[in-house]
C-alpha cells in the first residue's frame, strides 16, 4: 500500500523518482521469484490499478516494461531455462489484458509522459507478443496514423513499427506479406509529409536538433531493417493486397532513395 501511494502523487514520483525506479527493480526481482506460482493475480492487479490513476498508471507500465526486458531479453544468463519459459508462458497467456490497456491509453489518453511510457512498453512487447495484437488489431494504423506524425511521440512510434518491420520468419511464410506492403505504403504516404524523398538529409541532419538527428537514424534503421526482410514481398505482390503493384513498385523505389539518402548522413554515433 505504501509503495501505491507513493506512486499514485505526481509530486512524490517526481520528487522521489529515483527511489521509485528502484521500487520497481526490487518488485520485478522479486516477480522473477514468486510469479506465478504465489502471486497468480500480478497481471490482473497491477492492469486493474492502473484504471484509477493515470500516474499509477504510468508506472505501472514502467514495471511491465522492466518485467519484460528481464523475462525476453536478459533471461538466457540470469536463469534456469525452466523458470524462464515459465515466464514468458506466463506473459503470453495473460498479455490480452496488457494489450487492452496500452490499446485504451493509447486511444483516449492526452497525458503526453503516459502515452510515450506506453510506446516504449510496447515496443518490448512487440519482440515476443502473438502476431495477432499486431495484425488483427488495429495497433498499426493507431501508430502510423494517430502518432508518427506527431514530432513528439514520433521517435518512440519509430521504434514499435521497425520492431514489426524487421518480423521475418513467421509461419506460415508470406501470409502476412500483404500486410508489410500495405505498412511499408502508408508509412512512405506519412514519411514524405515530414521528409520530402529529395530532401538533402545530410545537410538536415547537420542543423537539426537532437530529436532530428536521432529521427534519421531510427529513420535508417526502419528502412533497412525492412528492406532486408520484406522487400521480395514488394516484388511480387498479388491479389491478396488492395495495394495496385505499380503503387508497391513506385514504394519500393522511393523506399531505396530514402535509404540512399539517409546513408549519405555523416553521423559519427
């Protein structure tokens, strides 16, 4: 209870930020431990508070984050394999709530620290999450269409759609082929409303802000990444895609002159 209040008042978790980051670090050491076997309800408390308190929330968020980066990503040298894919059947078997919610902040939420905590949550999410949150939602067009155009949220929205650009793999092959071409198009329809395809980016880059600058080479990575593992699907589209072949062809070419550009960038990180 101590721990929820302090993390339910703005003032403490910005007075007490550090104390709290370390609150969560302790909580999701001691997940690691004793979820799910003695504490089967985590997954549907921590959801069911964050819908009293957009900073609770928040936080929240940050502890689903941290669990995730600990079970997916730093799981292979920090435990037995047992308890690791316990963990992530665990995760995958509760997600569809996980989902609900960042898909309810993501919707409705004007609190600019809630929404961007969300999309970097999700971003870790989406390395391991069932691909149909992802395609049988409508979490891409959210994404493409509500923040990539916002300069604010646009970095972090980067970031979740080159996490599912760079899916390659999937079984079975190519069934969601029509659906990269389809993100690949209408990602290139809202990128040449903030980035013209002849814009010098070289030069760009050398006078813009940091957020600029960081933009290019999250901008670099979303191309290539894609480039690399669908651009046969771009190829050879077929009738499976409401996408007209000339228009996925046109898209293909102008996704290369954007990487041309980029690569033409002088960046020294």
């Amino acid at each position: 209870n101590k721990v929820i209040s302090m993390r339910s008042d703005e003032e403490t978790m910005k007075s007490e930020r550090v104390f709290i980051g370390k609150l969560n670090l302790t909580l999701v050491a001691i997940l690691k431990q004793e979820w799910p076997h003695n504490w089967p309800n985590f997954i549907s408390d921590l959801v069911g508070s964050s819908k009293t308190s957009e900073i609770l929330c928040e936080n929240n968020l940050q502890i689903l984050k941290l669990l995730s980066e600990e079970v997916f990503d730093f799981s292979q040298n920090a435990m037995i394999s047992a308890k690791a894919k316990l963990l992530k059947e665990s995760l995958n078997s509760e997600f569809a709530a996980i989902y609900q919610l960042c898909d309810y902040i993501l919707q409705n939420s004007t609190r600019p620290s809630l929404l961007q905590v969300t999309l970097q949550t999700l971003q870790r999410f989406l390395t391991w999450i069932p691909l149909g949150f992802i395609f049988q939602t409508n979490l891409i067009q959210i994404l493409l269409t509500r923040f990539f155009p916002e300069p604010l949220f646009r970095n972090d929205t980067l970031d979740c759609l080159t996490e599912i650009a760079t899916l390659q793999d999937l079984n079975p092959p190519h069934q969601y082929d029509p659906l990269f071409v389809q993100l690949f198009v209408e990602f290139l329809q809202k990128l040449v409303t903030i980035i013209g395809v002849e814009t010098n980016l070289a030069v760009a880059y050398e006078h813009g802000t940091e957020e600029d600058c960081l933009f290019v080479r999250k901008l670099a990575l979303f191309l290539s990444g894609f480039l690399k593992a669908h651009y046969t699907a771009l190829e050879t589209t077929t009738t499976t895609t409401t996408i007209p072949e000339a228009q996925s062809s046109c898209c293909l070419v102008q996704g290369w002159t954007y990487l041309v550009r980029v690569s033409e960038v002088r960046d020294t990180e």
